[in-house]
C-alpha cells in the first residue's frame, strides 16, 4: 500500500491542510469529520474560517465528531476534550456546525460500554465517518488507542499511557485523568478517508517510526498504513528532507 506524505513548509502548513479541510466540507456539506484535539490542530482550526470563506463554503451542514475524551474532569471543565474543542473550532464556525458528537462520559460516569455503544449509535445515525483527522501521540497512539492496540479495537474507555497523562497536563486537564474514550482503531480504519497530521521536529522521530518502521500495534498510527485512503500532512520540521505534495512515504 503507497502511503501519501503531503511535506509542506512549517509556516505554510495549516494553511495547507485548512484549505484541504475546506475543500471537504466545500465538496460535501453534509460531511461527517471527526476531530482532534491537541495542540498540532489549532493553528488549522484558527486558519478554517477564512478557508471555508474564500470557497463560499461552510461547516453549517456538517456533523463534527471528537476524536476522543478523557474521563474523569467534570462536564465544562476547560481540559476536556469537548470544550476545548468547542473553544477552538466549534463556536467559532459561524454557521456552527449541523451536529457536534461527543462522548456522554457524564450520564453513563463509570461505564465504559455504554459510553462506547451512545458514540457509535449517534456517529451511525450519521452516516458513518467520511473523515477521520488524527493527531500523532508522542508514543505513537492515534486518538487514545494506546500502544498495544490491535487493529480490530473498538470505540472504548481506556487506561491512559503515563506520557498521555504527563501530555494532558499541559491541556488543561490537571489532576490528569487516568482513563479515556476514544474511537477504536476499527472505527479509524472503517472511516472512508483518514487524515495523520503531525507539525514539529519533535514528532520527526516517532512519524518515521509510523511510516518506515514495521505496521505493529506497538505503534499504533503505524497500523494507519493499511488503510487505503490514507493522507499524512507534515511540515517538513516533522518529516524533514521529503518536500512536496504526496510524495510516497
Ligand atoms: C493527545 C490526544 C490525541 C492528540 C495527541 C497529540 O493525547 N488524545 O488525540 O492528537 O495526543 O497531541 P499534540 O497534537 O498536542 O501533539
């Protein structure tokens, strides 16, 4: 399977995958995209707007879907993964978007399957993922499938990798929680098209091992490789020494 590597230079970068973004929703309004957190998005969410506009386009027929949660902080606590989304993107898509799925980890607190079985209900009743935008952990994991996970995971709550925690500090979500929701590595894989951005020389070391170490769970965004539409959007800081659009891995 050819994986497609889009390298595109560090200050032209979120303007690049903003303005491939807006293309989706340009060509479909009614797109089911689901979205991560993290710091590598914001500066695409912040440069989304003026994309949509400059195509006469808009979110306000869309369905965004988050990526993953953590469990544990109360609702509206501002490092949770549902508001800082909102904070981020959502509000500030005018028209906001037809539907914002998230994870129901309030009503169903303590139970994981039933988290899990609310997600995919409302992600079905939907449409399905046309979409999946992923962040890169710094141990490999995509979402909050942590390594170790195999390609058949389902949506789920999960315990959360010590870096993980370390990293959600810096989020906002202070105590770190210790466990989270996330879409499975199946629904990832299931989705039409999946897009791995990864932005920094700090995620150079761990995207190579993505793409040019063995396919393992021990690396789970390695495991994106069989997926046949998949699309890495990298600043050439992250994956340096390979400009250009779609080169192959
Ligand atoms: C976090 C999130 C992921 C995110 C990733 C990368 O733990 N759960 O969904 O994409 O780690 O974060 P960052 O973009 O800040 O490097």
């Amino acid at each position: 399977m050819t994986v497609r590597v889009d390298v595109t230079r560090a200050r032209d970068w979120p303007g690049r995958v903003a303005g491939l973004l807006a293309e989706r929703f340009a060509r479909n309004p009614r797109a089911v995209v689901c979205l991560p957190t993290g710091s590598t998005p914001l500066p695409v969410y912040a440069r989304l707007p003026v994309e949509l506009a400059a195509r006469g386009a808009s979110a306000g027929g869309a369905t965004i879907v988050l990526l993953d949660e953590y469990v544990g902080l109360p609702a509206g606590h501002p490092g949770r993964c549902d508001a800082t989304l909102r904070r981020v993107l959502v509000d500030r898509l005018d028209p906001p978007p037809a539907r914002f799925i998230a994870f129901d980890v309030d009503a169903a607190a303590g139970d994981g399957s039933s988290i899990a079985r609310a997600f995919d209900a409302a992600v079905a009743s939907a449409g399905g993922l046309d979409l999946v935008v992923l962040g890169l952990g710094a141990n490999g994991h995509v979402g909050l499938n942590e390594p170790g996970t195999p390609a058949d995971a389902g949506t789920r709550v999960v315990d959360l990798a010590e870096t993980t925690r370390t990293a959600a500090i810096g989020y906002g979500a202070d105590p770190p929680p210790r466990r989270g929701a996330t879409l499975g590595m199946a629904g990832i894989l299931g989705a039409a098209e999946v897009w791995l951005l990864a932005a920094g020389a700090h995620k150079a070391a761990i995207l190579g091992a993505a793409l040019d170490g063995p396919a393992t769970p021990a690396v789970p965004a390695s495991l994106l490789r069989t997926h046949p539409r998949l699309r890495v959007l990298a600043d050439d800081a992250a994956r340096p020494g390979r400009s250009g659009p779609d080169q192959p891995a």
